[in-house]
C-alpha cells in the first residue's frame, strides 16, 4: 500500500507538469530568461502606452506607421547578424543594442523639456514598439531551435507562465513605482533584467545539445557555434514561397488587425477618463496585471494539457473563434464593460493558447526560418497588420462607423481567421509525420546497406 500511494502522490504533479529528465535544467534557464525579457518590457510598457496618448489619439496611426517603417529597416540589419555570426553570439549582440537604446532614452527624458517630450515620447512609442517583439522573437526562436515539436507541446506552456510571472512582475514594478520614482528609473530596471536575459542566453545555448536524440548530440554541439549562413534576404524570401509560412503570416496579421481596432478604443476611453500621465500608466499597469494573472492560471494548468489532448489544430483555433463569438456581442452591446472584457479575454486567450501553440507551428521549420523568416513574421507582418488596423480603425471613424460598426466589420474577418487557423494545423501534423518519416528512413538506411 505505501508503495501504490507513493506511485499516486507522483502522478499527480507528472499530470501537471510533464517535464522529462535531463529537461529541468534547461526549462529553468529558459524560464529564467523569458521572465527577464518579459519584466523589461512590461516595466516599460505603461510608459510608451502613456506617452502615446499624451502625443494625441488622433496620432496613434502615424505611430504604428512609424513603427511599421522601424521594423522594414531593423530587419535586414538583424539577418546580417544571423548570416555571419553564431546564434549565441547575434543574440547578445541584438539586446545589447536594445540596451544601449533605453539608456538613451533615460538621458534624453531626464533632459528634455516639456514640448521636446512630446516628440521623445512618439519616438519611445515606436521604439518600444520595435522592442517588444524583437527581443520576443528572438526568444522563441531559440526555443524552436532548441526543443522539438513532442517537446515543445509539452514545455511551451510552462515557458509562457514564465513569460506571464515576468509580465506581472514588471506591471507590478511599473504599477508600484509610476507615482514615486522618475520614469528613467524605470527604463534603467530594464536595461538590468536584460542583462540577466543575455546571460541566460550563453547558458541555455550551451545546454541546447543535451536535449537531443543521441544520434542528434554531434549535430546539435556543432550548431552551437556556426553561424545560420544563407542569404540576407532570405526571411522574406522563404516566406513568400512557402505556403505555410503565408499561412502563418496571415493569422498573425488578422490577429494584430482586431486586436488593433480594440486597441484604439481602449486609448480613447483612457485618454477621456484620466487626466495625467501616471494616472493613465497606473492604469495600464493595473489592466496588464489581471489579464497575466489569468493568463498563468491558464498557462500552468491548463494549456499543455488541452494541446497535447485536442492537438495543434483545435487549439490554435480558439483564439479566432472567441473573437468572432466576442466581436459578435459587442456588437449587440456597446459598453464600455463589454469592451474592457473583450480586451482581458482575447488577450489571455492569446497569451494562454495561440501564442504557445504558433510557436508550436515553428518547430517543423529549418533553422535558417527560424532565426530569419520568424522574426520577419513575428515583427514586420505583425506590425504590417497593426498598420492594417490602424488606419482602418481611421477610415471607419471617418465613414461615421461607431463600436458597433467596428465590431461588425471584425466578426468576418475572425471567420476567416478561424478557417486559416484550421488549415494550419492540419498542415503542422502532416508535416510531422513527414519529418519522422523521413528521419525513420535515414536512420534505416545504414542497415539496408549493409544487409
């Protein structure tokens, strides 16, 4: 009997949290390091969310165009890293940047004047925007390269929980801080959570190999310091070729697209609603906090479990199929509530199912599309989408479409979300088979030579 009840009390946790030996090490360091990565952007946040409405509402399209414009022109600089240098080595160099930029920042808000602050604000803004899913990005596609799909639908949840405790810690900070210390202050905090990040990049690099197959140890020690090579151009390039990858470009646009249009409602309600600025970044920070909240109850007890039940497919369709059933409501009803609960349910759902599970999607691709075609996708599509949204969200209000219009021109577009959804994850699994198909007939080949 206490050996049949040491085997339940043991059950239970593996039901939880199905982490494999040899995995703990590298599941902490990579917890480590989207924590990190995650706090720096959130203490920062409400601050590029405060200084852009203080630039005006009306302005915001002219933002998201520059941001739009950011990152065509950050990019090819970034694939150039990825050609020459050793996936370690471009991932220190591309948050040292970053660094170096909020350390910019810092010097020129503590010295501008109030008119001057205006225009470091919308820079901010845009910067930020660049930022945030730069170093992202840059994140997974280091999980994508060092897990593989089995593992990643076990793991991702629980790296993205990780990604959610930073995301509170950091809204925390902002939310705590925003009315007792300057905002340089801020900025600098997080300079220093990226320098933690770098650090846990040199480690995690180093680990990578140890969680391969064995016949795949030699192969994996040997990526560790190559450089990804290929062509400068070859993100974009890929990515107009493959149809999977299109696939995944368009459900990232249509969701950057409505989550845009609600966007702009919510810094119009903000901006009527709180007079001064560490109102407004109090109350994002305090927003933030309760959709991570609910985000890492999801992401811990629930995510790994529902993608490795249902599969990559029903999954990674909740997302849009929540959005067609909440824009359908809102367009029924108008309010202000239902708008703010809209806002927290998309966007748990994103960070708590969609998100994980299209990183999930990556897993199938080569190397060079993970460090190339991804952050082209995760960076100028999604920025292309926001554009998109943007100044559709403008042309709406120009046309007299309140809320309701906004929201009725939303339900289709989350239709055709939803089937573009499907098709992917239908297109995931079969490449899967494909892929151990393929490996299955390698590793036979030796044998049938030899027979």
């Amino acid at each position: 009997m206490p050996s049949e009840r040491a085997v339940d009390e043991g059950a239970l946790p593996r039901r939880l949290i199905d982490v494999r030996p040899g995995e703990w090490i590298a599941l902490s360091w990579a917890w480590l390091y989207v924590l990190a990565v995650m706090a720096a952007y959130y203490v920062i946040r409400p601050v590029r969310d405060a200084m852009g409405v203080e630039g005006g509402v009306d302005n915001l399209q002219w933002l998201f165009t520059g941001t739009l414009l950011a990152m065509i022109a950050i990019n090819p600089a970034y694939a150039a890293l990825v050609r020459r240098w050793a996936r370690e080595r471009f991932i220190t160099v591309t948050y040292v940047f970053f660094m170096a930029n909020l350390l910019l920042f810092a010097v020129a808000m503590h010295v501008a004047s109030a008119g001057q602050l205006v225009w470091v604000g919308r820079v901010f803004f845009i910067w930020v925007s660049v930022f945030n899913l730069f170093v992202v990005s840059v994140f997974w596609a280091l999980m994508v390269d060092v897990f593989d799909t089995e593992q990643a639908k076990r793991l991702f949840g629980l790296i993205s929980a990780g990604a959610t405790i930073g995301a509170m810690a950091g809204s925390g900070i902002a939310s705590a801080l925003a009315h007792s210390v300057p905002t340089t202050w801020l900025l600098l905090g997080s300079v220093a959570l990226l320098c933690l990040a770098v650090f846990c990049v040199r480690r995690l690099s180093r680990l990578a190999p140890a969680l391969r197959a064995p016949r795949e140890v030699a192969a994996a020690r040997s990526e560790v310091d190559a450089p990804i090579g290929g062509s400068l151009m070859a993100g974009l390039a890929h990515t107009l070729r493959s149809p999977y990858l299109l696939g995944i470009s368009l459900y990232i646009l249509l969701y950057a697209i409505t989550s845009t249009f609600l966007y702009f409602q919510q810094a119009a309600i903000v901006a009527e609603h709180f007079a001064d600025r560490a109102a407004r970044t109090a109350f994002f920070a305090n927003v933030d906090l309760v959709v991570n909240v609910l985000t890492l109850v999801v992401q811990v007890f629930v995510t790994n479990r529902f993608l490795r039940r249902f599969g990559v497919t029903i999954t990674i369709g909740l997302l849009p199929l929540v959005s067609v059933i909440s824009f359908g409501v809102l367009a029924v009803v108008p309010t202000v509530a239902v708008l703010v609960a809209v806002q927290v349910i998309r966007r748990v759902g994103n960070f708590g199912f969609a998100k994980p599970t299209r990183e999930v999607l990556f897993t199938v691709t080569s190397r060079e599309d993970k460090y190339k075609a991804k952050p082209v996708i995760d960076t100028v599509v999604y920025r292309g989408g926001d554009q998109v949204g943007s100044w559709s969200y403008a042309l709406l209000g120009w046309m007299g479409f309140g809320p309701v219009g906004v929201a009725i021109v939303a339900v289709p577009l989350s239709v055709l979300w939803l089937f573009n959804a499907l098709w992917l994850g239908r297109r995931q699994a079969a490449m899967v088979r494909e892929q151990r198909g393929a490996a299955q007939a390698e590793a036979a080949a030796p044998a049938w030579q030899g027979s």
